[in-house]
C-alpha cells in the first residue's frame, strides 16, 4: 500500500517568497498560509486580501483569517501563531513538509503544539525547474522590460559628451553611474518591471563583478550593465548583461570583449539535452586559458572567469539549476553569462537567458551586442 503524501505547508509572504508566490500566483505582502492535503489547495487570507484572494489566487479554497480567530480561545484576540495552529488543528494536520526557509520560531511553536514539520531539501516544488510554455511567455515579457531598461542605458551612453580627461557628460553635467542606473531604472518602472541593483560599472570597477559602481563614467573604458528586474504583474525576473564602451575601444579591450563573447558562443552551442553543465563551463574556462586569460590570482585578487557560467531564472533571480551542479534537461531556463575580468584593461561579461529543448536550446534574449556606441 502506498502511503499518503505528506500535507504541504507554506507561512510566507508572497511578495518576497516565490514558493508560496508559485503555488497561489498571488501577490501578498504579509505572510500567509498555504496548505496542499489530499490533492487540495487552500489559502488562509485576511479579510483585507479575502476577496482579490477569491478572484486571483489559483488555489482550491479560499479561508478568511477572521473566521479561523473563531477556533482560538481568544477570538479576534488571538495571535498569527495561534491562528496557525488552530488551522491546521481543524484540518488534523499533525505532519507536513516544509521548505527550507520556513520560520524557525513558528516552527518551535507548531512543534510544542504537537505538529512536526519536515523541511524539504533542494526546490520544495520541483517542477519549478521546469518551466511551462506559460512560464516562458511571462520570462520572456521579463527580458523585454530588461531590454527597455538597457536600451535607455545605450542611449544616454551614446548621448553623452566626452569632456576633459575623457569624462562623460550628460544634459549638462557629469554622467555618473548613479544616473544612468536611475535612467535605466526608471525605464524599467515604465515598462512594468520593478529594477533590482542594476549593476553600472565602469573601468576599475568592472574587474568585480558584482561590484554595482559609482561616480563619474568616461570615455574609452569597459562599462559593464548588468540589469535583473522583475516584472511586476507575475514576479518573474529578466537578466542580461551588456558591456560597452563609449568612444573608442583599444585593441586589448577589443580582444578581451571579442574572446568572452567567443567563449559564450561556445557554451551556447555545447549545451544541449543530456550535457553536464560543469564539463561545459570547465570548456569555456580552458578556451579562455588557451587564449591568454588564465583564471589566477594576482597580488591578491582573480582575474580570468572566476565565477560560475550561470544559473536558473524564473521567480528568483538565482534559483535551480546553477549551470556547474546540473545536468541539462528540457524545460529549464538558465543564463549563460561567462565574464573576463583583467585590471588594467577591465571586466567584460556577457549575459543572456536560454531554455533547454528537446534537440539543443533557444535564446530568449534579443538585446544586440554593440562594443563601441
């Protein structure tokens, strides 16, 4: 006889928690709670989000907080623990499973009320890996809101002045990162993403590679925009990373741009059905090796393709697969993002997002790769 699944339990907010966002397709800024028991979904919402809850949440039940304050011995007087416990004590829960991040102190509670929780490892819905042809509808509307954003950052680039000392200036005054990110950003918001530590760095600055940068833009120098919202109406998130220059690029900045974008082109066509993600971020890390860009350290810090090739997207910016722990499987959708890192002559990365078909992949992105605007 097969045993029965365990209930499945989520106290989140769904504004920051894509599990429970995944499983209701709500978005609520307070925690709530989500029960899956025998095949069914319910949804415990306060009165405030009961009837949006009613025609948004895709779940099987609808229950109002205030009724669920009516179990408790203090009625309307009663704690969000309190009205957790007695919910799941009108549904006999006495075991569930639970993600990883699910809060320590609610969990203490609902133990000494008798309910043991089992955190799940790994995606507590694993077909989250997996994406849907719904899914890459609204990932790919997410990319096209990231691609207005970066299209807003090329234009005030290609708008901008070259001053003295080949500062960049901009409706009359210095072009610093903080204001094209702010342009950038609000591109994003008109567009209908929320931006996200969007990521302008330029020269010096674009050897870290999450280094978000600041102060003035110049001339003739790698600027790295790595731009990650998220669209506001589904929660899933766009990426893309550009690098360019403004004026004129040398020849070693030329060449390490042109060898990172070869060294992606590479890993676009090895990946496919079947392919160990490792062994093909461990190609892209050897080409570039082969073509003068080891990955080392000197005088204390990395140069080369010291960071990992990519990673899966959807409602979380980083979430499963990263490309170097997965075997590729159709239906997943990662960013293939390779990046050279030299000071002295500054960061490249090239970024785009792909899902995983039958017979190789498919670029969701679109965005061009220009060097000198």
């Amino acid at each position: 006889m097969s045993k029965k699944p365990l209930p499945k339990l989520i106290v989140a907010a769904s504004d920051h928690d894509a599990d429970i966002l995944y499983a209701t397709g709500l978005f609520v800024p307070d925690p709530f709670i989500f029960l899956e028991q025998n095949g069914r979904s319910t949804a415990v919402l306060s009165d405030l989000e009961i009837d949006r809850g009613r025609k948004e949440a895709r779940v099987d039940e609808i229950v109002a907080l205030s009724e669920v304050a009516k179990l408790c011995s203090k009625g309307k007087d009663s704690t969000f623990v309190e009205h957790v416990i007695a919910f799941l004590q009108s549904r006999r829960v006495r075991r569930a499973a639970v993600p990883g991040s699910f809060p320590l102190g609610l969990a203490k509670n609902l133990e000494k009320a008798g309910i043991a929780l089992l955190p799940q490892p790994g995606l507590f819905w694993k077909e989250r890996e997996f994406k849907t042809s719904a899914e890459l509808k609204v990932i790919a509307q997410a990319l096209r809101i990231t691609e207005a954003g970066m299209a807003r950052g090329i234009e005030v680039l290609r708008a901008a002045e070259i001053g003295p000392k080949k500062a960049l200036r901009w409706g009359g005054k210095a072009l610093t990162s903080e204001i094209l990110r702010a342009e950038i950003d609000s591109a994003i918001l008109r567009a209908g993403g929320t931006p996200a530590n969007t990521i302008v760095a330029g020269g010096a600055q674009a050897c870290d590679p999450h280094e978000r940068g600041s102060g003035l833009l110049r001339a003739d120098e790698l600027i790295i925009l790595d731009i990650f919202p998220r669209a506001a109406k589904s929660g899933y998130f766009g990426d893309m990373t550009r690098t360019v220059v403004r004026g004129r690029a040398s020849e070693a900045q030329r060449r390490l741009w042109q060898t990172c974008l070869d060294g992606q082109k590479k890993a676009l066509r090895e990946i496919k059905p079947g392919g160990i993600g490792k062994a093909v971020q461990d190609s892209v890390r050897e080409f570039f090796t082969q073509h003068g860009y080891p990955t080392e350290q000197r005088e204390g810090r990395w140069t080369g393709f010291f960071h990992g090739l990519g990673h899966g997207l959807g409602l979380e910016i980083h979430e499963s697969p990263r490309i170097a722990t997965t075997t590729f499987r159709p239906g997943q959708v990662v960013t293939v993002e390779p990046g050279l890192y030299v000071p002295g002559i500054g960061g490249v990365r090239h970024e785009d997002v792909i899902t995983i078909t039958a017979t190789g992949s498919r670029l969701l992105s679109r965005f061009p790769k220009p060097l000198e605007i």
